[in-house]
C-alpha cells in the first residue's frame, strides 16, 4: 500500500493520471492478498483517493465497500458528502 500511496501523491501533485491503473491493481491485490482487512484497506484507499481529488475512484472504491457492508454508515456519509459536492459543484463560487 506504500507503493499505492506513493503513485496516488505522484500522480497529484505532477496533474498526470497515467499510473493510477497501477494504484488500482495495487489495491485490488492488497484487498485479495490481506481479505481479513478488506474493509480498512477499502477506507484507506477511498480516503487517499479523495484527499487527492480522484472522486471518482474514491467513489468506486466506497460503493464497493457499501456492497460488501451495507450497514457501513460512515462510507454511506462520505459517499453522499461527494455526491453532494459533485452534483453542486457549479453553484459554489471558488476562488482562483
């Protein structure tokens, strides 16, 4: 997960996408290799993905979680916090 983390921050502060499909199979191996710990290594990912502004993978990451725990109220809360922000991004005046 250190080598995912350190691809997502590349990958945020260089503005370039091209190496998330390596974060995500990075992910996809650590959740099939550590199963006991999916749901925290689904949190991690979700957040690390959503610090860095890649909503839509933080999105498919959190859904995801919500399938496997549908009871997970803290994935459900932050799921629709972005949906939130995403549907009413062009109402919010930001500043430059």
């Amino acid at each position: 997960l250190e080598e995912v983390a350190q691809i997502l921050n590349a990958s945020y502060l260089h503005g370039d996408d091209h190496e998330l499909l390596d974060a995500w199979k990075g992910y996809v191996q650590s959740c099939a290799q550590h199963e006991a710990q999916r749901s925290d290594i689904q949190w991690w990912m979700a957040k690390q993905y959503a610090q860095r502004g890649f909503f839509a993978d933080a999105a498919e990451v959190l859904t995801e979680m919500i399938a496997h725990q549908p009871d997970n109220l803290e994935a459900r809360y932050v799921l629709a916090e972005m949906r939130w922000w995403r549907d009413h991004a062009d109402c919010i005046a930001w500043l430059a």
